[in-house]
C-alpha cells in the first residue's frame, strides 16, 4: 500500500511539473512581468476605501450615481468659524486658570501641599482634545469635501451632480445641458470642470457648493495617481452665512425636486479623454509633495491639488499631515483645530505657503481606519 501511494504521489508531482514547463499548451504566453517594456505594479485593492452612490455628503447632496467615493468625508472648520467662537473660548480658558489659581492659593493658606510637577506626557497614538472642549457646545465643522472617482459616464456623473447642486440652490441658475458652461477643452477634449454656487438652502442655510473635476493630463494622456485611469471630482460643501447661525440646524436631509438626467440632451459634444495610465505613486502631488511609502495612495488629482492617503497607525497619520503643512508655510509655524465627532477625530492643520497660497491637511482617526487628505489652494490672481 505505501508503494502504490509513492508511486501515485510521483506521478501527480510528474504531471505538475510538464504543465509547467509547457504553460498547459502548445505555446507559451508572455506574461506582463516577462514582457518587454516597464513592469507595471498592479494598483492596491481600494474597495474597503469605498463608498458607493447615495452617501450622504451635505444638506441633501450625496455621492451621484456612477461615482464612488474614496475614504471618508473630510471636514473642518473654517477661520470664520473659528475666530467667531475665539473670544468664547479664550473667556472660558481665563476663568478655567483663574479656578486653579484661587485653589492653589486656598491651599496653601491651609498648609495644603503644592500638587507635584506634571510629568512629561508618554507619547500616544491618541488624538489630542477637542480645541473647544471647554464650551458646554463645541462648534461643528462647516465644511465638507468629498472626494471621488468618477466610475460611470463622466457627462451623466457630473451633470447629475449638477442636478443635485441645482435642486440644493434653485436660484443659482445651473444649466444642465451643456457641459461647455463649466468645462474648459482643447480640440472638443475636456481638460477641466469647475463650478461655484452660492445660495440658500430650502430651510435658510446660506452655503456654498464648489464642484471640480480633473479628467487627468490631455498632454500626455496620464491620469493623476489611484485614479485607475478615470476622471475625479471633489465636492466643497461650506456654511458660508453668519458662523454661529450655521450651528443651529445642519441636519443632511434631504433634496426634492432632482432633474433626471438624459444623455442625448447634452448639447456641446465636448468628450473626456482617455487615459493611457496612471502616473506613478512617485509623482508629485499637492504642489511638490510626494506620498510617502508607509503610506497607501488612494486617491489624487492634479486640478484641484489635492491627495488622500490610507495609513495603517493613526500615529502615522497625524506625522503625514504636519509634516506636509509645515514643509509648505511660509513661517514655519501652522495653526491646529480638533474637531471631535460621534465616531471620529479630525485634525486640521492649516498654514500660508510663501506664494500666497494656503496648505491645509485633514486628518480622520475614525473606526473604518486612519486618513490623511492634503489639499493645496493657489492665492487668488
């Protein structure tokens, strides 16, 4: 029995190595790592990144139909928002030290020993405070990005996006019909999209929707990095009314009235580009920065300037945004503002670029992982 068990055991292991040597057939194929030419890395799996059409994203918009939508909702408060509620919180922090101050000097009238020196702190992955954790209410970001890659149609996408934003603003005038009102071309081949509206929403709340959308480099047919050769877009969602008005009601509800889309009734014939590929990781991104190799590159675009980057530490996480915003201020310093939410801690850090510019990173330590977006803002001309 053992014999006949051997001898099977070679003959299986025979006919494996003929299938091998002979690829299973009569020819043997090359594959893409013995072809002639640059060796491709196949891109990351970014599907537990995802998020798919119908996320909500802010007052009634959400993910269109054909996108999808890359890590979470980045958010963050404005300058506005934060200089509004300064003077609060600088009056709560004083009146915070006056209490320790009248203690320390209760106890040492008693004889009270001086409480020992604060140890230095041990470093930890844990996010620091909310900034306005004083405040019996903390105020909430008003702004809102979402970031994504355009799977379906491009033309549908973003005229369904349009549709979205005209139905949110109904005063803001968008035309829906020819593409050629937002988009710039070079022989009928779009090379950019953009769109700004201002308005108020059905229950009053005075926002702005900037839309944008980068087809990926015409010159050479190269689409910016994790893009999988598609078109992306990136949706600003801001309370732009008086600051603490913005804080009374933000519920996403939701938007009625959102024009179908029809495909023959898009009138400039202007057409996306394809791309040959993506560039590589190695590129630079977000004015020069280049994505480090702790870190996973899930999605960018040349214009906008911006990048989104999975890491596996939250530790990590918080070093690829400072890092990047102080690397571009002008002075050197960068200002800090933590905003707590349910399920998540974001941190932002914002510094001016010596051209004028702004420099601004968003880091989210939430339960579906660690995510670092980047985002470079030319100065106005």
């Amino acid at each position: 029995m053992k014999s006949r068990t051997t001898a099977a055991l070679l003959s299986v292991l025979t006919l494996v190595a003929l299938a091998a040597c002979d690829g299973g057939s009569g020819q043997q194929d090359p594959s893409p790592a013995t072809s002639v030419g640059a060796v491709r890395t196949p891109p990351p799996d970014l599907s537990e990144h995802e998020s798919g059409p119908e996320s909500p994203i802010a007052y009634g918009l959400f993910v269109p139909q054909g996108a999808t939508q890359l890590g979470p909702l980045f958010r963050y408060r404005s300058h506005r928002l934060i200089e509004a509620y300064r003077p609060e919180l600088e009056a709560a922090e004083a009146q915070s030290e006056a209490v320790k101050a009248d203690k320390l000097a209760q106890d040492e009238a008693n004889g009270t020993p001086a409480p020992s020196p604060t140890p230095t702190p041990t470093p930890t992955s844990r996010p620091s405070d909310d900034s306005f954790k004083i405040l019996d209410e903390t105020p909430r970001p008003d702004t809102t990005i979402s970031l994504m890659r355009i799977d379906g149609a491009p033309s549908d996408v973003v005229r369904r996006m349009l549709a979205q934003i005209d139905a949110a603003l109904p005063e803001a005038g968008v035309e829906l019909d020819d593409l050629s009102a937002y988009c710039t071309s070079k022989e009928r081949r779009i090379t950019a999209c953009e769109f700004s509206a201002r308005g108020e929403t059905e229950g009053s709340r005075d926002i702005r929707v900037t839309m944008r959308v980068d087809p990926g480099r015409l010159s050479d047919r190269t689409s910016a990095p994790a893009t999988l050769g598609k078109p992306v877009m990136q949706v600003t969602v801001q309370f732009v009314g008086e600051p603490r008005a913005g804080q009374l009601a933000r519920e996403t509800g939701s938007l009625d009235n959102i024009a179908e889309i029809d495909p023959l009734t898009e009138t400039s014939g202007l057409i996306w580009p394809k791309m040959d590929e993506d560039a590589p990781p190695t590129t630079k991104l977000v004015d020069g920065w280049v994505a480090p190799t702790s870190t996973t590159l899930i999605l960018s675009g040349f214009k906008p300037q911006f990048a989104t980057v999975s890491t596996r530490g939250a530790a990590l996480a918080d070093q690829v945004a400072l890092a990047y915003v102080k690397s571009h201020s002008r002075t050197g310093r960068t200002s800090k503002d933590v905003a707590e939410d349910l399920n998540s801690v974001s941190t932002t850090y914002t510094a001016r670029t010596a051209d004028g510019g702004i420099a601004r990173a968003v880091n989210i330590l939430s339960a579906r992982g660690n995510y670092t977006a980047l985002f470079y803002t030319p100065a106005a001309k």
